[in-house]
C-alpha cells in the first residue's frame, strides 16, 4: 500500500490508469481514440435558449471600434469626456457627455471623418491623457473611436504621425466645440 501511496504522489496519473485498467476501461489513448460523435438529423435545429428570469434584458449591444473611417451617418453621436485613460478604461462615468441629433451636424462630423486615413505612422502608448469618446449610434449597434489628447486612434490602432490629415484637426475642434456646449 505504501508502494502505491508513493506513486499516486510522484505520479497522479497512475491512479487514473490503475484505476481505468481495473474497470476494464483501457488506457487514456485507446479512451481518446473512441468514436464520440453523434449523428444529427440534417432537419435538426438546435434548442431555442431559454432566457434566465435574472437576466439583464436591458443591456446595451456591446461597443466596438470603429473598422475604418468610412463611416455611414448615424442616428446620433455621443460626445464622452473623460480625465484620463484609466478612467475611460475602467468605465467610469464620463466627466462630460452631449449627444448630437440634429442631421446637419452629424453629416458635417461623419464628412470630416470620413476623409481621415483608417491608418497611422506610428504606434503610441499614452500616460494619463484626456480622452474624447465619439459614439456612432446605429439601429445595429453603436461603434466608436476615440481621440487621446486631441490625436485620434485609428482603426488600424496607429496614431498620424509628420504632416497630420488637416481634418482630424479640423473634427476635434468640431467636437470639442459641442461639448463644450
């Protein structure tokens, strides 16, 4: 029995064996090598989900980066100031937030975004920066991209860097003009 003791302890595997031999099981490769797959009806269709009466139904779809800046105009644009990157990344309420509905002013910002490059020359890692948080509200889900004092992400995750597109100045003076109202 001490035999054995020393060996579960050295090897936990050779209790499983042992113990797998004993059942008639076999060894672990010939358990891997056993067919386990089923066949389903090619009509089958699979169980509806059954929602958790506890669930959260209110949740908002979640919030991805934009994948380029050819954007389409959205229904709104949410405007999120935050102090600094660690609050924007622990999802701290917003220092500031304004939406935009009216259609002239979401054709002028999705105009000058679409005109931004979708990559940049250089990668950056901030400190603690402001960042503004620009929300595309679609009928799909919103989108989103960011400008990390006063340079915008790309959806490429790169940063302008030498002669920057005039447009992204142009869009965060824009920006920052509505939310400063």
């Amino acid at each position: 029995m001490k035999q054995i003791m020393t060996l579960t302890k050295l090897f936990p595997g050779a209790l499983v064996a042992l113990m797998l031999a004993a059942c008639g099981g076999g060894t672990k490769n010939e358990a891997a090598s056993a067919d386990t797959t089923a066949t389903v009806p090619a009509d089958a269709t699979a169980p509806e989900a059954v929602p958790d009466a506890k669930a959260d139904t209110t949740a908002v779809t979640a919030l991805a980066y934009v994948t380029t800046f050819k954007v389409a105009v959205p229904e709104k644009i949410v405007l999120e100031q935050y102090a600094s990157i660690s609050a924007e990344g622990a999802n701290e309420a917003p220092q500031k937030t304004v939406e935009i509905t009216d259609a002239a002013a979401l054709t002028e910002i999705v105009t000058l975004v679409n005109k931004l490059p979708d990559s940049g020359q250089i990668m950056v890692k901030w400190a603690e920066v402001p960042v503004l948080r620009v929300k595309l509200v679609y009928p799909e889900g919103p989108q989103y991209f960011s400008f990390f004092q006063q340079s915008v992400k790309t959806p490429a995750t790169n940063f302008y860097a030498g002669k920057k597109p005039v447009e992204e100045k142009q869009l965060y003076d824009l920006l920052a003009a509505k939310l400063a109202h």
